[in-house]
C-alpha cells in the first residue's frame, strides 16, 4: 500500500511540474525576418513569462499583437496580428533612444510601456511605428531558440541568473 501512495506521490509531483511549466514557458515559432539575423523566420524559441519588472534593455521578448493602426499606401490598417518577437531598448523611467524621440513625444519611456525595435529595421515594424508599448501585453522573454535548421542556442541575457 505504501508503494501504491509512493507512485501516486510522484505521478501527482510530476503533473504539477508540468503544469507550473505549462504557465511559466511559452513555445513560439518565429514568423518574418524582423529579428535577422539573431533569429530567423521558423526558427522555435523558448519564452519565459515575465513581467515588464523582469526585463532589461536587450532582451529579446513576446509580444501580443499592438493595437496601433498605421497608414500605408493611403490605407489605415492594424500593421500586424499575433505575437510579435522584438528587442527591448527602453523601459519605464528610462531615457528614450534617440531613434524613438520623435514617436515617444518625451525625454523617458512611459509609466506602464516598453520600447521596442526589430533588430531588422528595414523590415520590421516596432516602436517606431506603434509608439510605446504597454506593458501589460509583454508575454515573457526569449530564453533560447532552436534554429529551423537544427542547434540550440541561448539568447544574449538568457542564463544570467533572472
């Protein structure tokens, strides 16, 4: 009998483990070239939910999709849908970039936002466009990826003790 209550012990342990990573780790598959060359499209990465109090400028992040509209081509339309992969380059109190002044309208990032940028500018569509982001709609920060073309590799800030 106390075997039985042993085996029961662990499976119940296991299955709360699984779930306690099923809320902290987010798997996403990186869709476009905003990233490139630090993460490629269909490259796998592994995120980390976290609040905005966890990161730090040049993390990469998830983000859910913003809810800016955006002219192009004479046409106002929500620029993307789904999550986003970007880097963070200003946090709450922080200066703003100078890049980004022009769009933020004041010399620090917002109370309650995130700066962020695609590290392919040309392609990528970020702060720049969208203005602050708010915090509330970071997912969590990219841990690591797997390459669609096989490896693994941690990101820049991933294993430093967060």
């Amino acid at each position: 009998m106390s075997r039985v209550l042993s085996l029961v012990g662990v499976v119940l342990g296991v299955l709360g483990v699984l779930g306690w990573v099923r809320r902290a780790v987010v798997l996403v598959t990186v869709e476009g070239r905003s990233m490139e060359p630090a993460l490629r499209h269909g490259d796998r990465v592994v995120v980390w939910r976290r609040g905005v109090g966890g990161l730090r400028p040049a993390d990469v992040v998830v983000l859910g999709p913003p809810g800016a509209v955006v002219e192009v081509g004479g046409v106002v339309r929500s620029p993307v849908a789904g999550l986003q992969v970007k880097r963070v380059v200003g946090l709450p109190g922080q200066v703003v970039p100078a890049e980004l002044r022009g769009v933020v309208g004041s010399d620090r990032v917002p109370a309650g936002t995130v700066l962020v940028v695609s590290d392919n500018r040309a392609v990528g569509l970020d702060s720049r466009v969208w203005g602050p982001y708010p915090a509330g709609g970071v997912v969590g920060v990219v841990v690591f990826r797997a390459g669609a073309g096989g490896g693994v590799r941690f990101i820049s800030g991933a294993g430093s003790g967060r």
